[in-house]
C-alpha cells in the first residue's frame, strides 16, 4: 500500500502565507534594482552615440556594436590600465593580507604589554580621513622620488588596508580555542607551523573578507591614483575610463565598454570568495 508523500511523517506542505508573499516580492524588488544597473551597463556598451541619443539608452540595442570593445582595448588603452590595475592591486592583497595576518595574530594571541595599546594606535588609522592624507603624501612621496610608480599607489593602499583588516582579523583570532594551540605545542609544532597550518586555516572566512574589501578599495581607488600618476603607461583602470571621454571623443558606447571591464573582476572576485564571505558573516554573528 502506498502512502502520500505529503501525508508521510516529518513532511509538511508548505503554506503560503501573506507574509511570506511580501518578503519574496520584496527581496524580487531589491535583486530587480541590484541587478539592473549591471544589465543596462551590459546593454549600454553595444550602443553608439546615435542610438543612446535617439532615446534607445535604456533598452535593448538593435545592432549590438562588438566593435567597442575592441576601440576600446586598442586605441583606448584600456588593456595597458587593466593590467596595471591587476599589479597594484594584486601586490596589495598580497602584502597587506600577510601583514593584517600576522600582526593580528601577535596582538591577539601572544601575551605582551603594548598588545592593547599597539592595537589602539593601528585603529586610529580607521579615524584618519582619505583626503586628509593627499597633500602630506604627496609631499613625502614627492621627497622620496616615488612619485609617478607603482609603489606611490601601492604603500598607501597598504597602509589604509591594514586598520580595517587588523580589527578583523583579531577578532576571529579571539575566538579560536586556546586548546587547540597548546595541543599543537605538546606536539612539538612551532609557532610558525603552528600559525600557517593550523590557525590560518581556521580563519580563512576572515581572511576572504578582508582581501575583498582591500580588493574593492584599491580596485575602485581614483583620488590617489589620479594624483600620483601622470604616465600613461602607468594610469590604473579608473583613471584611465576617466580620460576615455577626452580621448573618444565623448563616444559613449566604448567608455561603456570600458566600465564593463573594469566591473567584470570585482564580480568575478565575488563569486570566488562569496562562499568564504558568508561564513565570515554568519560567524560574525554567532560569535557576536
């Protein structure tokens, strides 16, 4: 004799209720306004002049122009920007991940008398505004010989990187057990295995967020890098899509194009480290 499904224990059929209704109507809402701009920046690209002036800049275009992307990656430079983006940001997730991890780890774990005091004076950093700093780097950058490099974009990165990250990256140090060090340390691991073996790995959640916000900060940064960059050749993406407009012409579909490229690695870096992203929060609030 078979039994329903519905009716087996354990199983029940979901109810829609009013509530339910609005919640999922109301989250549809919001995926509709994230993901829109996306979609007409996608739409936008394929478009010329004419056809966005015409009144067309919000639809669907009626020759989609593949042509933009390559004016723009050719004669537009953009590929020459995008690469030099790809440096500066990369050697400042890098760096500025193995400092972050490190420093965080000796203020939160190891027994010193400066620990609360060291992490007092690297959080003030979170209190220093951006623009504060243009002029005084500036001039020490300007003194150094630094100027118009990558290192002038890529130190202050890392320092402006490393407040944030530090206050992250403690707090998830706090909360591995002590146990599981002190076990480590019976078995004669040192504290360096110790640390990149065992703990690392325990806080990677931690680690994926921070390299995402440092990611997104020097990816989208334009204020430095359209001070301390005068080359060409050295011009990160954002600066570079922003002299497109004097450069084209004003032709709107390739610098469209160009803010497509420069989108695509931030959501590519999001879907790598989404999962990794969540954990951090949902961990976070736990731990909370």
């Amino acid at each position: 004799m078979k039994t329903d499904p519905d009716r087996r224990p354990g199983r029940r059929k979901k109810k829609i209720t009013a509530s339910s209704v609005v919640l999922y109507l109301f989250l549809g809402i919001v995926t509709v306004m994230q993901v829109y701009p996306l979609i007409w920046l996608f739409l936008f690209s394929f478009k010329d002049n004419n056809e966005i002036y015409s009144g067309n800049a919000m639809g669907i275009p009626t020759v989609w122009r593949v042509s933009n992307y390559t004016e723009v990656l050719t004669s537009g430079n953009v590929s020459i920007f995008l690469l030099n983006s790809i440096i500066v940001t990369g050697i400042t997730i890098l760096v500025s991940t193995i400092l972050i991890t490190t420093s965080a780890y000796a203020i939160s774990r190891m027994q010193w008398k400066l620990s609360k005091a060291f992490l007092t004076y690297i959080l003030l950093g979170m209190m220093v505004p951006l623009h504060a700093t243009l002029l005084p780097l500036f001039v020490v950058l300007k003194n150094l010989g630094l100027l118009n490099s990558y290192l002038s974009l890529i130190l202050p990165y890392i320092a402006f990187a490393l407040p944030m990250g530090v206050f992250i990256m403690a707090g998830f140090y706090r909360n591995v057990p002590r146990e599981i060090e002190e076990s480590a340390c019976l078995d004669g691991c040192s504290i360096y295995r110790m640390f990149y073996s065992i703990v690392l790995p325990l806080v990677r959640p931690a680690i994926a967020t921070v390299a995402i916000f440092t990611f997104l900060s020097s990816w989208n940064e334009l204020m430095f890098a359209n001070t301390f960059l005068s080359d060409d050749n050295l011009k990160t993406l954002t600066v570079g899509i922003m002299s497109l407009s004097g450069q084209q012409g004003t032709h709107w579909g390739p610098i469209g194009a160009g803010l497509v490229i420069a989108t695509v690695p931030t959501l590519i870096i999001y879907f790598l480290f989404s999962d990794q992203l969540q954990k951090s929060v949902i961990a976070g609030a736990v731990k909370g």
